[in-house]
C-alpha cells in the first residue's frame, strides 16, 4: 500500500518533513499555533502530532472532518456510530475521552468562527444534497460544550461542501458542484439568504478552500493536484478577486475527496502531503497526456521555410 510524509511546503517546491514516517496520513490540518497536526490514519482513528517532541497521541478510534477549536485545545469531528454520524469534541492532548455534542442534525464541521461561538457543518438535505449550516456553541464548560439550533447558511440545487470561515469573520469561501472539483465561491457570512445572492465566483473547477491567515488570498486545489492561489482585496461589502495563479508546480498526493493540505500560520507555506510516484500516479499522467496531430506538415513547413 502507498504511503507517504507530511511535510511544509514552500511555492519553489522546496519541501520540509514534519512528520518524516511515512504513513496513510489524511486531512492534515495545522494547529493555530502551528505546533501541532491534526490528521486522519487509515483505520487507526485521529490522531495529534506535536511537531517539536516528534511523538504522535491517539485521540478517537475514528473521525471525520476534524477542525481546530481557535485556542488550539480542543478538536470538532465526525463520528460514525452504531446508526448514524455523531458529532464529536476532544481534548487536543489528548486528556480526557472525546464526548458527544447533542444537536439537532447530524452534520461533519470544516471550519470553526474566529471566536469559537459558531462552527460551519455540513449537513445532508434529501433535496438538495449537501448544505452549510452554522452551529452556535456555548463554550462556557470547555470540555463539555453545548450546541443550540443550527441555522441554514448556504442552501442550493447543487451539493456545497468544505465551507469555510475568513479570518475575520465575514465571509465564507465553500466548494459548490456534484464533482469531486466545482466552483470556488465567497459570500458573506451574515446574509440575509441563504441562496445564491450575493455570491462572488472566485475560480473554477478547485477543491478544498482554505484562507490566508490575513484574508487576502485564498488557496485551492486544481484536478490535477496542484494549489492555486487567488489575491483578494476588499470594497465595503463586496470583494474584488484578482488573477488566479499557480502558487507552485509541484503536486500533491491524489486523496480523491479527502482534504490533503492547509495553510500554515506564516502565511507563506502550506501544510501537505507530496506526492509519491506509484504506478497508478504514472498512468493517470498518461491518461492526460494529448496528442495533437499536424495535417499536411510538410508543405507548411515549405512554406514558412522556403527552399533556397
């Protein structure tokens, strides 16, 4: 089975290992303070890694859609049960035993508010497929926070995933589109619909949106596994994007619908896994590869280079 590092990586390609081992590691996801990592092992749960110890804690047999809590204490995930998905809430270190949030839907978090109050889920709609709610917490007990009512934030004809928060508050990116890639889009986060109004299309065909941590550009994922950065600027309650870019050449590993980079604090690399060439890697690429035929090749060429 292909295993692989999680590592920093710089635009130039230039890579560092973070966690050096190679492993089924998914979702990585860097801890505010940048020390930790959060990340998914096949069928070995959710796990914490502290960067400087080298030395990795288990936090649940399993999770889904696990998120940083602001303070960095504590994790929101999804939890598989006997029946149906569960929301779940950990100690970051690993202290105590996850707990059970009581709420009324059942939903997987991608990103919390700046302030720890509200965390964007994901919720399943018979109808319209995925859509994003916002869930208030009361955090007043730490470990043992209590959900209120969740409140429809995006709600389309298509599924809308992997909504999350600018670092100031105020808006959100999300992913929209029944493929595995779709249309990068930002809104405002207090809006008085929850439709299409007021949309912004920043890119197409990406996945996987995430922020700088000064809101000014916002990275995604191209098909092809690479990250594209789009600068964006501010104009009252409306946002002007610029040119999307190619932030680096180099690809990630193809973990197909689950998340395989974040942002790291300093604004300037990312968190990820590198892609490893395997078999299946090369014949994708040459799955990709077009042939372009030229009719009649030689009288052009005599024509652009006349014989003397």
């Amino acid at each position: 089975m292909t295993s692989w590092p999680i590592a920093a990586l710089e635009a130039s390609g230039k890579t560092q290992p973070l966690i050096p081992a190679p492993g089924v590691y998914l979702n990585p996801r860097i801890s505010p303070d940048g020390q930790h990592i959060a990340y998914m092992g096949e069928r070995s749960g959710l796990w914490s890694y502290d960067i400087a110890r080298q030395s990795a804690t288990r936090l649940a047999p399993q999770g889904v859609g696990h998120v940083w809590s602001p303070d960095g204490k504590h994790i929101a995930f999804s939890f598989r049960g006997d029946a149906e998905r569960r929301f779940m809430w950990v100690r970051s270190d690993g202290a105590k035993e996850p707990v059970e949030i009581a709420m009324q839907c059942r939903g997987v978090p991608t990103s919390f508010s700046p302030d720890g109050k509200e965390l964007l889920i994901n919720v399943l709609d018979p109808e319209t497929g995925l859509d994003v709610s916002a869930l208030p917490l009361d955090l007043s007990d730490p470990d043992h926070p209590k959900a209120g009512f969740p409140k429809v934030i995006v709600k389309a004809k298509e599924n809308e995933r992997r909504a999350v928060f600018s670092p100031d508050g105020r808006w959100i990116a999300y992913q929209t589109g029944d493929a595995i890639h779709g249309d990068i889009v930002v809104r405002p986060y207090q809006s008085e619909s929850a439709n299409d109004i007021g949309r912004f299309q920043i890119a197409e065909n990406g996945a996987f949106p995430q922020w700088s941590p000064d809101g000014r550009r916002l990275y995604f994922e191209t098909v092809d596994n690479r990250i594209q950065m789009v600068p964006i600027s501010f104009r009252g309650n409306s946002i002007v994007p610029g040119k999307v870019e190619l932030w680096s050449d180099s690809r990630l590993q193809d973990t197909t619908v689950v998340p395989n980079f974040s942002v790291l604090p300093d604004g300037k690399r990312l968190l990820g896994i590198p892609r490893v060439e395997t078999p299946a890697n090369k014949e994708k690429e040459k799955s990709s590869l077009h042939v372009t035929f030229v009719l009649n090749f030689f009288d052009e060429l005599r024509r652009k280079a006349p014989p003397k």
